[in-house]
C-alpha cells in the first residue's frame, strides 16, 4: 500500500513533538546533504532523537511503515553516505549529544554518539588523557559518524583507526531492537565481536547511540620534522627506519609530491618551512613522554638518518608552535576547495611501495585523457594511504565521473583500494568491485539482508542486498 505521507509525518510529530521533528519547510539545508558535493535532497523528515530509546522509536516509527531511513552525523562524510534519499526520513544524532563517564581506572570515555570530536579531544585532554583519533573535520564530525566510517586521520600509523578505539558499543537494528555492548575491557572474547559489524559499515546495519572510548596516557612531548628527498626509494627507507629508529613513538609519517607542495606554497599561499625545492617532502612526528629524553633522542636520530644521506634538508621543531607550522603545510589541502574550486578527492590505499609509480602511472593516464589536468598527491604514507585532488583545468563543469574511472581503473592495476579511510558511500559503489573479491560482496550483502531484509536503513549505500518479505 503506498505510504500517506501526511498521516506518518503527523504518527511522527505526535510521537516525537518540539524540536526532535523537522518536516517541510522548516528541514535546515544543512540535512539536505553532506561533504560529498552531490546535488542537494530534500527527504521527508528530519528526525533528531535525544535517547538511545527515541532513536530505537524512531526507527520503529519508520520500519513499521516502510520508510527509508539515513543516519546521519556531522555531515562531513565525503562519499555521500549520509546524503539524503528521496522520501527518506534522516535520523540525526545531533541533539544526542555528551559524555557520559570518564573513568581513568580503566582509561575509557563513555560517549554520546551525537557529541563532536573535537569535545570528547578537549575532556579528554582536562582528564589527563588522549583521544588519538583526530582529522580535518574534528569541530563538525560528530563521534557516531566516525564510527560509522571507522574514520583514520592523522595517527593511525601509532594507534590506529576507530575501530582499534572503541571498546563497547550500543547501536539500533533496522527493526529498531536496541543493542547495548558498552564493554569496557579491553579483553573481551565472549562469542561473536559484534560491535565489529556496526563500525564502518556507514549506517547500513545499524545506528550507532553511544560508545566506550579508549582513552590513551596523554603524550609528554611532541616532536617533528619537515624533511626533503631526493628519491622515492629515500621515502621508503626513511618509513623503514623511523618505524626501526623511533618505535613507538613515531605517530605520524606524510608524504607530500612535489605538485602538492607547489600548490600549497604557490595557490594557497602557506609558507614553506623548507629552502629549496625537494622531489619528495615527508612530515614526521612523535609522540614521547619526557621532553629532556625524547627531544634529544628525536634529534639525534634525524641527523643519523641525514648523515646516512637519506635526507636532502631537514626542519626540526623547536617548539609546539614549529610542529603547528609544519602540520600546516599538511592540513593546508583544507583549502583545496576554495582555491582550486570544484574537484574530485580520493582515499586510495596501495602498498607504500607502489605509491610512486601508481602516482606517476595517474598522472600521465588523466594527462592523456585531459591535456590541462592537475592531479596532486598526498597522504597517511605511513598508512598505506594516498589522497589524490584531481581536475581538468580547461573543464567548466568537472568530469568527475571520467576522473573517478581513471584513478580508479589505475587503482585496480595496481591491486589497492578504492577507500583507506572515508568508506563507499554513494561515490564509490559501482568501484567496490574493484577492491572486494565476488565472495566477500556476496557475503556482505547476505549480512545486509540478515539484519536489514526489508532494505530500510541507508538504502543504496555501500551495498545492494536482495529485499525480503516484509509481510
Ligand atoms: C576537512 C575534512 C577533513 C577530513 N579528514 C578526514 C581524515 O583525515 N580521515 C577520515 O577518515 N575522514 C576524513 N574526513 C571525512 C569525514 O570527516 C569522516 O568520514 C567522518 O568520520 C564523518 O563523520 P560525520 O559525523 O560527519 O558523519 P556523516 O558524514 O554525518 O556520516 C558519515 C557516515 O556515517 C553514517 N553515520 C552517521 N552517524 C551514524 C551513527 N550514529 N550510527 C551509524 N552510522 C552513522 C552515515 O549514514 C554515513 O554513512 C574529512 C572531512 C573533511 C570535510
């Protein structure tokens, strides 16, 4: 039977009245979309649930009567999963927002999953502990959207994505059971680890409502080094001796091509920490508990690496404002949207010995199809992870989809993944076969319609899976 729309948006507002509904004219423009650049949707409803409980009654409300629903975070996501759907209701997080519980004897937080990352950072930070999940986006990207992407970032090279993060769970399934797992030991082998399947799966098995954190000691100082090379072959020796020379306390290794640095320090204006032009430009950073010890150990092992000829120039911070300075030049992609206007980004991940050559191999295939494209590359290289801004120069409106096939078929040639860190979305689905074996798709659409046979939560995202009987 098909769906009366008024008569749901008015079940919804008597079930859910003030602000936790927002229908019409009064949905905000800023659920009409996310940070993926797709045109904008305006759904059905907006509904933005203050419990675990409401949120469990929201998607009740809506599995009941047959409508899709998209979760939806910080809307910072770049592959368009939580882009709205036509007809669709958003069941936002936004108004579910806090922490819980700190409790330093087990070192975890105990987190709202509408709560911004940037604010679990900082209450961590006044407990004497560290959050190391850190990006861009950390003032807009709320803690249930980075589960739901099993966001990366910046340190993942020392600690690891999201999922190595979390402890416990509590998430909504499609038939609106609430699940809680809020787990705060760090072992924990009783049976299956589900709270696995509800990170990273980017709201299509569940709807994440809050999570155990674990918390780190907070760093006692913070080293780095801007340094120039000379060869690609440099960089991987480098990564091989910081992971040898500095251990543990390496908690970040970027890499930045010489066409990204040029329109970093030329179009964005950012100044160079570096004299001198270099073919590769690599950003590293530790974390160390004594300023005294760690300082001078970090300094010692640059100029061992220097003297052993690996680096070409090197900048070591002499203060945390120096290691600002340098992430600057690293974070100064930020920009890319206003200064290089409409573009298409990528996540990529390679083998960090391939990365040159799939660079070079990218470069000259978008050259060949577009004479006046620029293509820059950069990234987590410690991590297996390269981040590409593509354009045509001479385009008025971008082929996005002919720069998608290019990077992505050059992907597949050389055996990576469409997505290290910002997951599938919408943008990328037709490619995950690309990166996924016929088996693993099989069986990721047989979990999909296990918990989600009727297709309702984040329909079209990531995966298609067979719709089952509803009646
Ligand atoms: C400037 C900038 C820098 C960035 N840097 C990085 C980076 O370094 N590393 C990185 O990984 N990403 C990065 N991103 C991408 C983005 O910030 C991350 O993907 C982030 O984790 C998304 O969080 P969000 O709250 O904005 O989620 P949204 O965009 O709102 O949602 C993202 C996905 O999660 C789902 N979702 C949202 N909330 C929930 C929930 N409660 N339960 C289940 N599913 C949910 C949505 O349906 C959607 O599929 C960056 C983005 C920007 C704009």
């Amino acid at each position: 039977m098909p769906l009366d729309t008024a008569s749901f948006i008015a079940r919804l507002a008597e079930a859910f009245p003030g602000p936790a509904l927002l229908a019409g004219d009064d949905i905000p423009a800023r659920n009409l979309h996310d940070t993926s650049f797709l045109p904008d949707v305006t759904p059905l409803a907006v509904l933005r649930p203050d419990t675990p409980e409401a949120v469990a009654e929201a998607v009740r409300h809506c599995s009941e009567a047959g409508v899709p629903m998209v979760p939806q975070g910080g809307l910072t996501g770049l592959a368009g999963g939580a882009h709205p759907i036509d007809g669709a209701v958003m069941i936002s997080l936004e108004r579910f927002s806090g922490i819980e519980e700190i409790d330093p004897a087990s070192a975890t937080m105990t987190v709202r999953a509408g709560t911004p990352l940037e604010v679990i950072q900082k209450a961590a930070d006044e407990a004497g502990f560290f959050i190391p999940l850190d990006l861009g986006a950390r003032g807009s990207c709320l803690i249930g959207g980075n589960i739901g992407t099993n966001a990366g970032g910046n340190r993942v090279i020392r600690y690891g994505m999201t999922r190595e993060m979390i402890l416990g769970l509590e998430y909504v399934l499609p038939d609106g059971t609430l699940v809680s797992g809020l787990n705060k030991m760090l072992k924990n082998n009783a049976g299956y680890d589900l709270k696995q399947l509800f990170i990273g799966s980017e709201g299509t098995l569940g709807i994440v409502t809050r999570a155990v954190l674990r918390m780190h000691p907070k760093p006692g100082c913070v080293n780095a080094a801007l340094c120039g090379l000379g060869s690609y072959e440099d960089v991987v020796k480098l990564l091989a001796e910081a992971r040898r020379g500095l251990g543990p306390m390496l908690s970040a290794f970027e890499v930045m091509w010489p066409d990204y640095w040029q329109v970093v320090t030329e179009t964005v204006g950012t100044r160079s920490p570096l004299e001198g032009q270099h073919a590769y430009y690599v950003l590293l950073e530790t974390q160390g508990l004594e300023e005294e010890i760690d300082g001078p150990r970090f300094m010692s092992w640059v100029e061992k690496v220097y003297e052993a000829g690996l680096l070409e120039d090197a900048a070591i911070s002499q203060s945390l404002s120096d290691v600002q300075r340098f992430w600057d030049v690293r974070d100064a992609c930020g920009e890319f949207m206003t200064r290089l206007g409409p573009h298409c980004a990528f996540d990529i991940g390679l083998p960090v010995t391939s990365m040159d050559a799939f660079a070079d191999a990218c470069r000259s295939r978008l050259a060949a199809a577009m004479p006046q494209a620029l293509s820059v590359y950069y990234g987590h290289i410690g991590d297996g992870n390269l981040h590409i801004v593509a354009l045509d120069r001479a385009a008025a409106d971008q082929p996005m989809s002919q720069i998608s096939a290019i990077v992505y078929d050059t992907v597949r040639d050389f055996g990576g993944t469409v997505s290290a860190e910002h997951g599938i979305g919408l943008l990328k689905k037709p490619y995950l076969p690309y990166t996924r074996s016929a088996e693993e798709l099989a069986l990721m659409a047989r979990i999909k319609a296990a918990l989600d046979p009727a297709g309702l939560l984040n329909p079209g995202k990531v995966i298609d899976a067979p719709i089952g009987d509803r009646t």
